[in-house]
C-alpha cells in the first residue's frame, strides 16, 4: 500500500490545491511528475482517483437559474361599458416587457364569437409587463411589425373611421401587471368612437302659416367629421375630417359601413314626438370653434317641408364644452319649431329648433365584464 500513498495523499490534497487557477495547475503538474516516475501498475489507482477529483473540483457549485425566460400563464379581467353583440369580431392581445426597449413578448388573437364574456389565459414570460388590449382590429393592419413589436410603435398606431363598423366598434385598454401573479389585474375597455344619438324627434308648427305640416323623406347626418385618432388613452384630436361643409357623396364612397354618418328617417316627422334611436359615429375632436382649420362637427336633419328641401344644423360643441370625447354618448331630444335653413352650415333664426344634449356612458346602465 505504501506505493500508492503518494496518489491518494495527492487527491486528498485537492482541498487545498484546486481553489484558484494556480492551485489547479499545481495540482495537474504533480499529476503528470508522478505518472512520468512510476509505472502503468502504479497509476491505476491515479487513473481512477483523477477523473473524480477534477470533476467534483470543478463541478461542485450552486447553478443560478434565470427565471425571466420562464413561460407563464395571466388571468385578465376585461371589463367594458360599450355593450357588444353576438359574433361581433376579435381581441387581440399585445403584452410588452416594461423595460427601456419595451420590445413585444407575446401576442393572441380571439374571436369574440358569442360575446362577453370570455376566458382567456394570457402567456408570457414572466416579470412586470403591460398589456395592449385592441377590440374588432382587422388583422392585416396588425401585420406591420414595426408597428407593433414596442409600446413605441403600437402607441403611434391608427385608425380610420371609414374602417369602422357601428356594430362591433373598435376599442381598446391597458394595463400593467406581474406576470404569473395570482390576483387577477383588470383592464377597462373603451370605445374609440363617440357616439351621436338622436333619440327623439317631433315638428311642431303650431301658430305658423305652415301649421300642420310635417317633415317628409328626413334624413340624419353628421358634417365636419373627424375621421383618424390613435390607440392612445387620451382623446388626442384627430386632424382628418369628412362631410365638410356639407354632405359628400365623394367621401361617403369611402365608408365600408356608410351608416357610420347617415341614417334614413323613413317616417313624417310631425307634431308627436316619436323615439327614433339613431346613433352616427365620430372620433374625438376639438369642435370649440367654426373656422375652415377647425370645423365644429354638427349632427343635420335634412328633409322637405311643403316640397321644399330645408337644414337643421345641430352644432355638437355649443352643447359639449367644445369638444367630442371616445367612448361618450351624446344623447340629443329634437323640437323643429320653425322652417329650417338653405344648406347645412346656416345658421338658423333663434327657435327655430329646440336640442336638448346629456351626455352619458356609451351605454348607459350597461355593463358587462370580460375575463380573461
């Protein structure tokens, strides 16, 4: 046993040899000394010692393991006031790291089909995240991945009303969450548009020459619409408008879905008021002034009074602050008291109609919650 001494007591060494590169070296140097003095019967002992010594040198250390990468699962809470029917369109799902590049981690896209509400499981990697929720976006606009690859990019998007669909409006909302975090956080979605609704309706002439006419082939519409705006959670003015000045066929050509901005009103309207529910479609706008720059956008009723074409022209910023806010109903009750004007932009003789204004959720006493 005395031969092999010196290799156990060179492992036994290691301890002390192998915690720094010049102990290594120190440790393979007596290695290879020894091996070049005795023979192949004596380093057999060595042949198997030295693997195991250098391996558990070498290897015995704690891994740290890099939890950012790991894959997890979020339940969001999605909650909107703007109701949506049955098989109105898709959600797509953007969730961002929140860090200074902001780069997209994941996405998904659902059919709304039956509605609200869904559940859904959000993947990611885990950490601190912020999740862009879009409503009824078509996919082909989502494409571009300079776009939507950062919070940068998908902050900038837009849209354009003549795009939209009255029936599953767009919408959108935000949140920051953990990813993987057990409470469930809630995003609030909203609508992009506002809503125009002309809820009732009645001409009343009594005490004119022309009393007892009624207002025949009506028709709504709304002139100096603002027609672009971004994701953004700030009612940031838009700068395209359509109908200015007036209605234009040229421009309504546009509009997939032109009920966006007119509806017929098929009926006379005479001296009973009657609930007709007409909602047009508008993005946000500063309408606090009339000037060629900054029109205000206004809600027309055009329609023949004695075989006559007359214009109602409702001017929407004397009776909202002068301005017009996403995801807000502006509910209008209408009395016709008196013959209207030539075109679209006049201004009437005062009485000449009386619009009562309230503005209210987009769907008032309407709410529903989506999860997922």
């Amino acid at each position: 046993m005395s031969r092999f001494a010196p290799v156990f007591m060179l492992a036994l060494q290691k301890n002390k040899t192998m915690k720094d590169k010049k102990g290594r070296r120190r440790f393979l140097q007596l290695a290879i000394d020894f091996l070049s003095k005795k023979s192949l019967f004596h380093a057999i002992p060595f042949i198997y010692v030295f693997p195991c010594t250098v391996a558990t040198a070498f290897f015995s250390c704690t891994k740290t393991v890099d939890t950012s990468w790991q894959e997890v699962s979020t339940t969001i809470n999605i909650e909107s006031k703007s109701a949506m029917p049955v098989n109105s369109g898709s959600l797509d799902l953007f969730v961002y790291n929140m860090d200074k590049l902001g780069r997209l981690d994941s996405h998904s896209r659902q059919n709304l089909g039956w509605g609200f509400p869904l559940n859904v499981e959000v993947g990611s990697r885990s950490g601190m995240k912020r999740i862009i929720a879009l409503a009824n976006w078509p996919a082909e606009e989502l494409e571009d991945w300079g776009a939507v690859s950062s919070l940068d990019g998908i902050g900038n998007l837009t849209c354009n009303l003549a795009d939209d669909n009255p029936a599953s409006p767009r919408m959108t909302g935000t949140t920051t969450i953990t990813a993987g975090a057990a409470s469930a956080p809630s995003i609030s979605m909203q609508a992009l548009s506002a809503k125009i609704k002309l809820a009732t309706i009645c001409c009343d002439f009594s005490g004119k020459v022309y009393e007892g006419l009624t207002i025949k082939n009506a028709r709504v519409y709304l002139t100096n619409v603002c027609v672009n705006t971004t994701i953004s959670p700030d009612d940031v003015p838009g700068t395209a408008f359509v109908n200015i000045g007036g209605y234009s066929d040229a421009d309504m050509k546009a509009f997939g879905a032109p009920e966006l901005l007119e509806r017929n009103i098929y009926e006379d309207i005479g001296a009973v008021k009657r609930t007709v529910d007409i909602s047009l479609f508008c993005y946000p706008a500063e309408i606090s002034e009339d000037d060629a720059g900054k029109p205000q956008t206004k809600l027309v009723l055009e329609g023949e009074i004695g075989g006559r074409k007359y214009y109602y022209p409702i001017r929407l910023g004397n009776y909202t602050g002068g301005v017009i806010r996403r995801d807000i109903t502006y509910q209008i009750d209408l009395k016709i008291s008196r013959l209207g004007g030539d075109d679209p932009e006049a201004t009437l003789q005062a009485g000449a109609f009386e619009a009562t204004v309230q503005v209210l959720p987009w769907d008032n006493n309407d709410s529903q919650t989506v999860n997922y």
